[in-house]
C-alpha cells in the first residue's frame, strides 16, 4: 500500500488498483503549489468532515475523476446537491465492504460545516482496512477514550493524526492516540499550513523517538510503503 501525502490534511491511498483521496485541500495550500491538482486521479474520494480545509477540491476532483465520494449523510447530501451523483452515505459507527476492502467511520471530537454554512453533521475518522495493510485516520479530532476502542477490532499498521495543536491534538496527544490505537508508526497532518498550527518538526520527532513511536512527516508530493 502506498501513501502520498498532498498537505495539510490530504492524502492518497493507493492499494492494488485503486485510488484513494482522502480530504483533498490542495490548490488552496500555498505549500502545496507544486502539485498540480488537474492530473490527481481517485476511484474514491473520503470527507471527514466538512471544514474548507478538508473539502476545497473535492467537487472538481470528483467531477474530474468520477470518484465515489463517501462521507457521513450531510456531506453526502450536500455534495449530490451540486451534481455529484456517486457518493456513499455513512455515520458513526457504520462500516461498509467496497471493492478495495472495508471502510468504517469512527468518531472524532470537533465541528464541522460546510464553506456555504450548511450543516455538516458530526466530523469523524476512518479506519480502512485492505489486504495490504490497515490505516487509521482520525479526522480533526482532540484526544478522546473512544480512540482506545479501534484496537479491539483492528490491526493498525499506520495512524495518520493531526499533530499542529491549536484546532486539532497537537504531537503530545497524538503520540497518546498511537498508544492507544496499538500503532507504533505516524504520519503527521494538519501541521504548519497556518501560522497558528506552525510546529517544530525536529522538537516533535524527539518527542515520538521518546516514546519508540516512529513520525513520519514527508515532504508534499512525498510517498511512504505501508505493509501488514
């Protein structure tokens, strides 16, 4: 399985065949400015929730591509509103088969609306499972007991969690979330785009190395290999 990671709080899933996006922010991203947006291809696309940062390229991309877009009911709804017909409702808790393996949407602690203002029902986190590897990606989210649940049910070869502070968990309660979940590896989001979620990278690798947690923060454009 390979991971991409696009910025901010986006990345690509590659497993077998398929591609998948995952809140794509990217021509909004200053530090993303390299990446060409045009030529990034999804057989699905997942919304955590429904903050601009999460969302700004999803409609074109999905019109672009024909992505399944997959997101909690508000989301979904709100998306086939502007012409995206292939989506899939989901809410907390749900899990749900697709081609490329299973898919549930797991709770986060944050807000979430929409860039027009509507309503984008509760944020959350997926745990996508596949016969090349597990991830957990939790959305926005504080530090919350319910994250210690994904470990009863899932094998977690790599956690992806924001570590900027501020509007998310910062590094501390990240490397708690990967104690947590049962994952002893991290890639970081949601980290320095803004002035406000500016962090010090080698400050926070210290922090990991630590507690044996290995942090992973490539570079935009970058690709990392998860295995089972």
């Amino acid at each position: 399985m390979k991971i991409t990671y696009y910025g901010h709080a986006c990345f690509s899933l590659e497993t077998g065949d398929t591609r998948i996006l995952v809140d794509p922010f990217i021509s909004p991203n200053p530090l993303a400015k390299a990446i060409d947006v045009t030529t990034i291809q999804a057989d699905y696309i997942l919304i955590s929730h429904g903050h601009e940062d999460h969302v700004a390229d999803a409609l074109a991309i999905a019109k672009r591509t024909g992505a399944m877009l997959i997101s909690n009911y508000e989301i979904v709804n709100w998306f086939a509103a502007q012409g995206i017909k292939h989506t899939h409702p989901m809410n907390l808790g749900g899990s749900k088969t697709f081609p490329f393996g299973r898919v549930k949407y797991v709770n986060a602690v944050h807000s979430s609306g929409l860039p027009d203002g509507t309503y984008g029902g509760n944020p959350g986190g997926f745990v996508i499972e596949t016969d090349e590897g597990t991830v957990y990606y939790s959305g926005d989210t504080a530090l919350t007991m319910d994250m210690q649940l994904i470990s009863r049910n899932h094998k977690v070869n790599l956690a992806l969690l924001p570590i900027g502070d501020n509007f998310t968990m910062g590094v501390d309660d990240a490397l708690v979330c990967a104690e947590m979940v049962g994952c002893r590896k991290i890639l970081g989001l949601h980290y320095d785009t803004f002035p406000y979620i500016v962090i010090n990278h080698e400050e926070a690798r210290g922090k990991a190395k630590a507690k044996q947690i290995e942090l992973l923060l490539p570079a935009i454009g970058e690709s990392v290999n998860v295995t089972n």
